[in-house]
C-alpha cells in the first residue's frame, strides 16, 4: 500500500506553508464531482484562466473543466465519438479529452496523486525539499505545475529531442530544467540522472517517478476509471456492451483505469499499445520512436499486466503523417470530402501524437475483435496539437506542402487501411512474461525487491489494496485544509 504514516514535522511544516500561499487542495472526490467543490471557490475560477499559475486551479484537475480557456466553470465529462467515416470500423470509439486540463493535458492529474498525498502526511516537506519529475514530456510539465501551485520548488527532467513548446513553457514554470540524452525511448537515462541527483543532493530532493508512483496508479484508476463509466452511463444504449479500454502503456498510470472498469465490466478486455519501433511488451524489444509521451525499453513497476489482454504496437510514421492530415488545411478539406463530419474534423486538433497512436491501437483492437455497431471502446485523447505546433513546421519545412494527393494517401493506408498486423492477444504466460521483464529494470537497477515482484503476481489483493486507500486520503486532505483555516475563511 501507499505509505501514509504521518512526518509531524514535515506537515506542520507544509500547513505553514500552504496559509501563508493560500492553498487549499481538492480532494479526490471534488475531483470525480467538482458539484462538491465550495461555490466560493467556483466563484472565483470565474476570474481564472485554465493554464494560470494560481493555487485555486488545483480545483480544476478534473475531467469535467467546461471546454474554454479563460473563467469556466464545471459540467459533464469532456469526450468525443470518432465518427466511422474516419475510423473505418462500425464500433463506436469514444475518447476522453485532456486538453481541458490544466497545462493542456492529464498528467496533471497523475502527478498531483503522487505529490498530494506526500505533502498531506508530512513525508514530504516544501520547505526543504524539491520535488523532481523524471519523465518523457507532459508528466514533468504537470509536475512542475502542481508543484509551483502547492508552493513546492520542482526540477523536471525530460529528453532533449522532445518538442520545443515542452522547454519553453518548462522554463517558466519549473526551478530546474534537465535535458537528457536521447527521445521517447530513453527511460533510464532519466533514471540515471535521478539517481546522479540524489547522490549529490540527498534528503534535499523527493523523486516522483511516475512508473513507480502508485499515486499514479491510484489517480487514474479512481478518477479516470469513473470519468470513464460515467460515458458510458450516458452512451450505452439497451443491446450495447463495453468492449474495452484502449491506453498507450507509457508510465502505466493511464491504463489503470482498465483494472476499474474490469470490476464493472468484467467482460471488457484492456489493450495496451506501444511504438512499433519499440517493441517491448510484444517482442521483448527495444529501439527509439517519436510518439512523444509514451517512453518505454521497459515495463512500468505500475503497470498490473494481469489485466492485459492485448498489445498492439503502432509504426510511429503513423502518427507523424496523420497529425498532418489532421491538422494541414488540405487534409482537413479531403477529410469533409470523404463524409467525416465537419463539426468533428474542426476538432481534429484535441488530438495530440500520442492521441492518434490511441485511436489506432483502437482501430486495430475493434478489427482483431470483429466488433460491432453494438460495441463501445474507450480511449483517452491524453494531449492536443497545441503542444506540437513545431513539429508541424518542421514536416513542413523538411516535406513541403501537404496536398490532397497525401492526404488521400495517408487516410486510405492508416485509417481504412489499418490492419492487425504487429498485435497479440495475451495468453496466462504472455502476460506473465511481460511481467517479468520488469525484475530486470525494476530489481536489478532500480532497487525494487525480489520478493515485491512475486506480490505483485501471486498476492490476491496487491493491486486491490491501493484500490482502498482513497477515503484514507481524502480524510487527510481535509485535516490538511482544516489545519491551514483557510476554507473557514
């Protein structure tokens, strides 16, 4: 379980800190029902904008930000149904959409269930202590975000070939910046630097490493998970079924909200999808890719493989070509010229890189499934174009115009012609052999023991027990609030 002992230093400490900055925190249930966040508070995220470093948008990690940019207030979930015209398939695909979060994406949920529950108990104090986000993109952005809202120095650390919007905004947010080598694929060199960091700065920092924080785990499988049943409440229509989740592995935190709708659904199956050309959880592979925000070369200590049914692994010249044909105006024009609805196709740009990798994962699972008009699939659509405006300039520059002839090209090879090539259905032992795959990183490099990686297979409750320790800490958050004073006031 998540340790929740209580540093009575540290929380006197970061109660201190948290008055003197007017921070006050949501719990995790205001998050799954901002109907429950105080009409004081929504008042004042009238005056707000959704990016603004300002302690109240803690309020707003949520699913269910009203779509603007500037003073909106709550509704229902944030999603989107792919029209079949686009997807080539009769099941309904329907995405979650991160854009209206925060920082333009999800992950500001991941890293607040990895900080919260730290400063709440104490263990981590802000006084003393940076908090440091290794990641390959928009987990250090949301980290950095958190941390500067709940008053907290951070450094983020990401690859240096990742787009140039993610430096340029870090700059402004994060105390420290640190580039490594390489892209996506480059996960343990990001450790290695953790690792160089705490060799020089010892008790002076607190690594949240997002594939081994359970509170990323936790976040996604309590408030995605039921972001994801409350879609499904609206859409599901008498003779449908939910089929299964679809999520990029990446840090492994996304993907747990298929271990909850699993409880709900036990039917559903989950797919994992990953970069062809790094080919892990299929192939025992590795290499380098540019889906951005998916790093792999290694299983996440987070990710419960028991409950993965599928891999399938998306060729990232994919993803390249299709944000062109998303996004250029020749694409979008092809694109209404084919059927595909417009109002959809003007929203084309709520997908980000790693997005599209997810709607073809999920094209890729409703073919291998034969599944039907009477079949759901969900997905999250994690980020948007917003934050990969560059790379567009740059295919343009190296490529030149995109014209209908491409656009026509890309939309009959990638979507109309997706097939089920370079995917597998998970027997008992292919799961149990990715698995595995985690003692090398996990025991042998990053310290995890022998003896937790047997747990995590064989214990019964292992996973379920986070599962449980949502009410805990959400009664910490409020004695946390309650000490500061500030909601009285």
């Amino acid at each position: 379980m998540i340790d929740l002992t209580i540093n009575p230093e540290g929380l006197e400490h970061a109660v201190k800190r948290a008055r003197e900055r007017d921070i006050i925190i949501p719990t995790f249930e205001q998050q799954k029902n901002p109907e429950l966040i105080p009409d004081a508070i929504k008042a004042e995220l009238k005056n707000i904008g959704l990016w603004d470093i300002t302690p109240r948008n803690l309020f707003r990690i949520t699913w269910k930000n009203e779509p603007v940019p500037f003073g909106g207030g709550f509704g229902g979930v944030n999603y989107v149904e792919i029209p079949p015209e686009l997807t080539g398939v009769n099941a309904r695909i329907i995405a979650l959409v991160g854009k209206w979060f925060p920082t333009g994406a999800h992950k500001v949920g991941a890293a607040f269930g990895c900080l919260v529950p730290r400063l709440v108990t104490g263990q981590f104090d802000p006084t003393i202590q940076k908090a440091v986000w290794p990641s390959t993109g928009n987990y250090c952005r949301g980290g950095a975000y958190d941390s500067t809202l709940l008053a907290c120095d951070s450094i983020a650390i990401l690859p240096e070939e990742m787009s140039r919007e993610r430096f340029e905004w870090l700059a402004s947010v994060s105390g420290e910046v640190i580039a490594t080598p390489g892209c996506e694929s480059n996960v343990k060199e990001i450790f290695d630097k953790c690792h160089e960091l705490e060799r020089e700065r010892g008790d002076h920092i607190f690594i949240f490493n997002q594939f081994e924080e359970f509170g990323n785990y936790l976040w996604h499988y309590e408030i995605t998970g039921h972001a994801m049943e409350e879609v499904l409440q609206i859409e599901m229509r008498p003779g449908e079924r939910f089929a299964g989740v679809v999520s990029n592995t990446g840090s492994g935190g996304t993907i747990a909200c298929g271990d909850y709708l699993k409880q709900r659904f036990p039917t559903s199956t989950v797919t994992a999808s990953e970069a062809l050309q790094c080919p892990t959880l299929l192939l025992n592979g590795f290499g380098g890719h540019r889906i951005e925000g998916i790093g792999d070369k290694h299983v996440p200590w987070i990710h419960n493989t028991k409950n993965t049914d599928v891999v399938t692994d998306i060729d990232d010249q994919a993803t390249i070509d299709l944000i062109r044909l998303f996004n250029e105006p020749a694409g979008r024009a092809y694109l209404k010229k084919r059927g595909v609805p417009a109002d959809f196709v003007d929203q084309l740009d709520l997908m980000g890189i790693s997005s599209i990798a997810n709607v073809l994962a999920a094209i890729k699972t409703a073919k291998w499934f034969e599944l039907t008009e009477k079949d759901i699939l969900l997905t999250v659509w994690t980020d948007s174009m917003e934050l990969y405006q560059s790379r567009l300039r740059e295919l343009h520059e190296e490529h030149g115009e995109y014209t209908e002839l491409d656009a026509a090209a890309d939309y009959e090879r990638y979507l109309l012609g997706q097939e089920i090539d370079n995917m597998a259905e998970l027997t008992y032992r292919d799961r149990k052999r990715v698995h595995n795959l985690k003692y090398y990183t996990w025991v042998e490099q990053q310290g995890k023991t022998y003896e937790e990686i047997l747990e995590q297979w064989y214990k019964d409750d292992y996973w379920t027990s986070f599962q449980t320790q949502i009410p805990h800490m959400d009664e910490l958050i409020k004695e946390f609030n309650e000490r500061t004073g500030l909601l009285k006031e």
